[in-house]
C-alpha cells in the first residue's frame, strides 16, 4: 500500500492515481453522500479495506484518552494505517492529530498538514463545566463542545 484516503481526497482528488496504491475503509464510501462520489472509488481502483479489530482498540483509546473530535469511520482509517504502516493523505486535522499521537506517517492533500499534536477538553456548553461523563453532573446537560487544552 502506498496511501489510505479519506473522503476528501477522493472527492477532490483528480490526480488520486498518481499516489499508487490507494485503500480506504468501507465506512468512507457510506459517508460520501451522491452516488457520483461514491462512483469515484469504483472508477479510481481505490480498494476497501477493513480495520483489524487490535489496531482499532488502541487507535480508540488514544482518541478517548485526548477527547479527539474524529469519527469512527476516521478511526478506522487511521487504524488502517496503523495495521499496515502506511500514510494516511488528509486534510482533517483530527484525522491528522489522531495520526501524530500514534506515530503514523501522514500528509495533507490540498492544505498543509499540522505539526503539532493537540487534545481537548470536553465542556459543557450549557454552563461550561468541563466534563467527562456523558451528563453533565452540575446541570444535567448531554451537550458539550471540545476546547483546545
């Protein structure tokens, strides 16, 4: 493998062959929202590959353990990357910062990639109580936003 992608890349990526051997994750393709996206990843001979579950574990528990605001299909992909000790090319700063906490080589695709590694704080966005639960035990509140440590 030479690359694993993200959405972004794949949609905005005329020159995606260039990269050589491209992988992404099942989960990638669901979120691409038309169908000319989706086609994108049939057309371009990009192969889906699912996550070990092992390597998942771990790139879990780093994203808990700094409150990353990344999804679970961007777990997978670095998860991904991790199992297979490839890049990951993506313009998601979370996707990113996942991939400096865990020592897997990435660039960006059409912006610069970050080079410092960050983690967040969840706070409350009701009364600003920061939090780790799912509740908010000063107000109640499920509701939070992530702030910068």
């Amino acid at each position: 493998m030479d690359a694993i992608v993200d959405s972004n890349v794949i949609i905005h990526g005329s020159k995606i062959r260039n990269l050589g051997e491209i992988y992404t994750v099942p989960g990638v393709q669901k979120e691409m929202k038309s169908q000319d996206a989706s086609r994108k990843i049939e057309n371009s001979g990009i192969k889906l590959k699912e996550a070990p579950e092992q390597e998942l574990s771990k790139v879990e528990q780093v994203s808990d353990r700094i409150n990353s605001p990344t999804s679970k299909v961007d777990e997978k992909l670095v998860a991904l990357a991790l199992s297979t000790n490839t890049k990951v090319i993506s313009d998601d700063k979370g996707v990113q910062n996942l991939a400096l906490h865990l020592g897997i080589e990435f660039e960006g695709f059409m912006e610069e990639a970050i080079t410092e590694e960050r983690e967040w704080k969840k706070v409350c966005d009701r009364c600003g109580q920061e939090r780790s639960n799912p509740t908010c035990r000063r107000c109640g509140s499920e509701s939070f936003e992530r702030k910068p440590r």
